[in-house]
C-alpha cells in the first residue's frame, strides 16, 4: 500500500477539503452521500478517506461520517435477489445527505467505479437499479446543484477500473501508476497544492469574466471533421470551476476542473461535429462519432462503433437531441497531457474542449435560478432527462467567438489559448 503513506496522499486530501469543500471551522462533513447514482465510499479507499477525516477535523470540523459501501454488493444482489426486488430502494443513505444539507453541513462524494462490475447481468435490472438510485438522489442533488451548501466530488481509483486502464501492469504496479496519474491530474504534486489550485482557479475566473464582457452571440467551432456554428443565449453567463454556496462559502464542485463553460442556445446550432475522445453509452463505447445539427437539433448521426447505442441515446426525449452546454479546456490542459481515456466523465471532461447533449443548466443564464420551465425554454434552454458530455477538442481545433456586429475574434487556436 504505497500511496497510503505518501505525501501526496496527505496533500491531495488537503486539495480536497481546502479547494473541494473549503470546509469551514464548525462545519459537520458527510462523505459518500451518493449525488447522482455512485458516489457511496467503496471500503478499499479506507487509506484515503482516513487522510481526509484527519484534515477535515484539523481546520476544525466537530463531526465527520463517512456511508461506507462494498461496490461487489451490488453484484451479489443481480445474481441472487428476487425478482422484484430491483424497484427496492433503502432511502436513508440520500435522507443522511438532507440531514446534513438542513444543518449547514458539507458533502463530499467520490467517484470510483468498476466499469465491469455489473456486466453481465440483466441490463433491465441494472436499468430499475440505477433509475431507482437517480430518482432517490434528486432531491440532495437538487439543493447541491442550487448552492444549498459547500460540496465537492472528486476521484479515486478502485480495483476492476485500475484493471482496465492499465490492463498489461501487474495488479499493486497498476494501482500506484494510477494514483500517481491521480495526484498530478488533481495538483497534489505541487509543493504547495492549495495555492496552486488558488492561481489555476482565478486563471479560470479571469478567463470566463472576459468570455462575459465579450457578449458573442455565437462560437465557430473548426477543426478535423468538424465545422460547427454554436448560437449562445441572450444572457449566457460563462462559468469556471469556482462557486459560491448560498451562506457566501467559495467551493470548488469538481476535483480536478480545467472548463469554462456556458449555454448553447437550443434552436441556433448548425454544421458537423466529430468526437475526439469514445463516449460510453449504456456499458457500449461509441467510437469516432459524427452530428449533423440543423435548427439546433441533431438530424444525422454516424460512428464508427456503438452507432445503435447513440442512436438510443438521442432518442431519450425531445431535448437530447439538441445542446444543454458548451466547454472550453486548453489541449495543454494536464489531464489531456496524460494521453488517457478515463471513462468517468469527472475526469475526461477536463481534458477537451466539449459539448453536452441534453439538459442546461439553469445558473449559465442571468435570472435562470428564478425562471419557470417555460421561461427558460422560451429564454432558449433546452431541457432533457439526460446531460452527456462528449469530446470534441484537440491539438488541431480553432474556436472563434462572433459578436453581434458579426465581427470574429479568435479564442482558441491549434488547441490553445488565443486571448
Ligand atoms: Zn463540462
Ligand atoms: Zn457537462
């Protein structure tokens, strides 16, 4: 167990609550309350959650509880439970996370998960299991995503995913290799992590403030198989990884961030996009894909596998068909550097430029938190069951925003920077 006892496991925990949570003194801490389907704390990541404990209680945390899971339970409960059973939900675990939300306390919630485990089984009971799982979960991750409280999600490798990113390391080689990927992706390899968080974040900030004064009413997206028009809401707002929770507190939701990100206006995206990076669709890899956009909403779709399950995908409902967010990450950024295809959309969403299929989010358009549905549909939202992230940057991609004058200044260029 060599991570255990490395100092960077000791400063990605100081990462994690100082940036991630910015957990106050007085400030109860609640890990593994699951906020959309995973993020219970599998028992393997005890070295972790321990380095954690410790540095909530040092800036003067009162009380820390972690909901500890053993992820293979999931696993024996497919092979031998009864039918009928996968409508069961034991609620306490998502009423544990209200409890602590209604006293002010924070949420941490971490994402680990064996991309295997549940293959194999009946894909209709892991379907109940996991809508089971999101229904239970949507009244936590509705206060989370208002700003209720100081929350964070981060990640951490756990056995069957180390496996399959690293599948030709031998298993303790595998693990150490993976954390390491871990800490340099989440800063934790910095002398000082936390002030280089700080510098990362107002760089974000810097960015998304000036996207802000620019008011484009479009961006022009090029690169290898794409040429794409992205019109932007009247009042889009662009935001970067750094909030602030209703009583004033600065958190940091995802551990690592690299995007600045903002609201595609449903009705006025038009061209092709190609994928840079697979996108896992229901357990399939969907492999270099192409959408054709008209009036906003996709009209073609092509890939070179998974093709079905995309299709799938954009058949959810009427919005998944359209845009629900826009993303800017620098190809330097140090998760693209590390040249890996993740499969967890915390991490791999950081590393490319990226659109989002389906729902938008309410917060990147001014006044959004107070609109009705119909507001924000009228406003241009577009509004989904779903919200996927998938990959569209690269060394080779140049972004341009459009003012309403129609004059073009150029954003990004090969992939990086241009302002
Ligand atoms: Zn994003
Ligand atoms: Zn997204």
């Amino acid at each position: 167990m060599t991570y255990g006892s490395s100092g960077d496991l000791q400063r990605y925990a100081e990462v994690i609550v100082k940036v991630g949570l910015n957990l106050q003194p007085g400030q109860r801490l609640l890990i593994g309350a699951p906020i959309v389907y995973i993020g219970s704390v599998p028992l393997e990541l005890a070295p972790l959650v321990r380095a954690i404990v410790a540095e909530a209680y040092r800036v003067g945390s009162p009380l820390v509880e972690v909901i500890w899971e053993d992820p293979q339970l999931q696993a024996v409960r497919l092979e031998h439970a009864p039918a009928g059973s996968f409508e069961e939900v034991g609620d306490w675990r998502y009423r544990a996370g209200l409890e602590f939300v209604e006293r002010g306390g924070a949420i941490l919630s971490i994402y680990g998960e064996d991309p295997g485990l549940l293959a194999g089984h009946d894909p209709g009971n892991v379907a109940t299991l996991k809508g089971q799982a999101n229904k239970s979960t949507s009244p936590l991750w509705q206060l989370l995503s208002q700003g209720a409280v100081n929350w964070s999600a981060i990640v951490a490798p756990v056995s069957g995913w180390t496996e399959t990113l690293f599948p030709d390391l031998p298993a303790t080689e595998a693990r150490d290799v993976f954390w390491d990927t871990i800490f340099e992706i989440c800063r934790a390899k910095e002398a000082d992590p936390v002030a280089a968080w700080q510098q990362h974040l107002s760089q974000l900030a810097v960015r998304a403030e000036t996207l802000n004064r620019r008011r484009y009413q479009a961006l022009k997206v090029t690169g290898p198989g794409t040429d794409l028009t992205v019109g932007l809401i009247e009042g889009h707002l662009w935001h970067s990884g750094g909030l602030k929770s209703q009583a004033g507190i600065s958190f940091t939701a995802n551990i690592p961030t690299e995007e600045v990100f903002t609201l595609p206006h449903r009705d006025r995206v038009d061209g092709v996009v190609t994928s840079t990076k697979p996108l896992v669709v229901d357990g399939v890899t969907v492999e270099r894909f192409s959408l054709t956009f008209k009036g906003g909403r996709v009209v073609a779709s092509e890939a070179t596998n998974g093709a079905s399950a995309l299709q799938n995908l954009l058949d959810t409902d009427e919005g998944a068909r359209s845009l629900g967010e826009i993303a800017l990450v620098p190809h330097s950024s140090p998760i693209s550097q590390s040249g890996k295809v993740f499969y967890n959309i915390l991490i791999d969403e950081n590393a490319a430029n990226h659109l989002a299929l389906g729902q938008g989010y309410r917060f990147n358009v001014e006044g959004g938190a107070a609109m009705s549905a119909e507001e924000f549909a009228a406003a241009g939202g577009n509004s989904s069951l779903i919200h996927v992230d998938f990959m569209i940057g690269s060394g080779q991609m140049n972004v341009d925003g459009i003012g309403e004058d129609g004059v073009t200044e150029p954003l990004m260029r090969d992939g990086e920077w241009a302002f």
